[in-house]
C-alpha cells in the first residue's frame, strides 16, 4: 500500500485530492496537512511515501518547503499539485526532483494517470535485485514510444500504455467500452486512444456485425 500526505491550505480541495487517491487501488491517504508547519510533523509522524504538494501554502512556499520535506524524509516522493503556471516556478520543481507536476484544474483522470505511471515506477525502484534494461529506463522517466507519431490532444502517455497492456493481456479482440470498463474512463476516451494504436499499427480492427445499427469495432494486438 502506498501511503500519501495531502497538503494543501483549501480544506474543501484537500478533501476533494484525498478521495481521488482513496479510489485508486494501492492508494491511501494516512494524513492533510494545511500549512508547512503541519507538513513537516506529518511527514516525520506518519512516514509517507508520496505527498501531494501545494505551492501556496500559508506559512511558507511549497517549493521551499519540499526541500526542508526531504530533509526529514530524503526518500519521500513529491507529485506538485498546483494553479501556478509560470516557467520559473515549473523549472524550479523540476530540479527539485519532483515525479509529476499536475496543474489546477484536473480532472480525476489526470490523477489517475499520473497515479498509476508513479505505482508503476514506485514499484520498479522498490525491487532492487531485478535488473533493468534501456526500455525499462526509459518508461520509468516518460520516454516510451518516441518513435511514434504526438498522441491526440488530451491524451497521456500513461493511460495509453495502460490501453496497450489491456490489449495484450486481452483473450480475444476487445471492444471500447470494455475497454473503458477496465480503464475506469469513459467509452469515447478508450476509443481514441484504440484508434491511435490501430493507426500506428499496433492494434488491428476487426467488426463484428449482430444486431441494430452499425458494427461493434474490436481491436486485438497487431502481428
């Protein structure tokens, strides 16, 4: 189980960023934390593995603040959750060693996503007598699938390799809406991200006829 801090100063958002964690599988949050102040007595009490970190926070920008953060934990993992967009502030996050900035408003997809691109790496960096090669490196930090063509707008890369291992680990050729089912999204979102594998050529189209109206599209893993 991977355990999170909250921090935020917006009671009402802090609620709202502790559900979404709460229904993801392998998630719990253990504590909120309003200010820095309340932070840094979380971090040291209740051992967290990730928080999930505000920058305007009342006692102290959350940029600073991350670096007194790995002081009491150096091993603490940071997802930045915030409105502020200017370069300067993104920039400086990044050297400070964060996993994902997401930017205010989100929807509870673009944390899923992220979510889940960090259990997936959360548990490759735990395993520490398994060996990695190059590609295993390069999903780790986000560079999968280069060689393919920009994915559609709103598209992520997590969630489209979320889509390709549910093709692969698929009996037979699976329809969007199971897909969406297993993806926890919507059929329209699951269908674009199969249709930009179908015309990349990693998954086939096949139809099956039955029934009123048009044909289902199935996809299956091209050969």
């Amino acid at each position: 189980m991977i355990k999170v801090l909250v921090i935020d100063d917006d009671f009402m958002v802090a609620k709202v960023h502790s559900g979404f964690v709460n229904s993801e599988p392998g998630y719990e949050v253990v504590g909120v934390a309003y200010t820095a102040v309340e932070a840094l007595r979380a971090v040291n009490t209740l051992q967290p593995d990730l928080v999930l970190l505000d920058i305007h926070l009342p006692d102290m920008n959350g940029l600073d603040l991350l670096q007194h953060l790995r002081d009491a934990k150096p091993e603490l993992d940071v997802i930045v959750i915030s409105a502020a967009r200017e370069m300067e502030t993104v920039r400086r996050a990044l050297r400070g060693g964060i996993v994902h900035y997401l930017m205010k408003p989100f929807s509870r997809e673009d944390l899923h996503d992220r979510l889940e691109h960090y259990r997936k790496t959360y548990r490759s960096l735990r395993a520490p007598d398994q060996p990695l090669d190059q590609e295993d490196v390069n999903r780790l930090f986000g560079l999968g699938g280069q060689s393919r063509k920009p994915l559609p707008k709103g598209c992520s890369v997590e969630t489209m390799g979320l889509v390709e291992r549910i093709l692969r680990e698929s009996a037979g050729p699976i329809s969007a809406s199971e897909t969406a089912e297993k993806l926890g999204t919507s059929r329209v979102s699951a269908r674009r991200y199969l249709e930009y594998l179908a015309e990349e050529g990693i998954a086939q189209v096949s139809l099956k006829y039955g029934g009123v109206g048009r044909p289902e599209r199935r996809y299956a893993v091209g050969s």
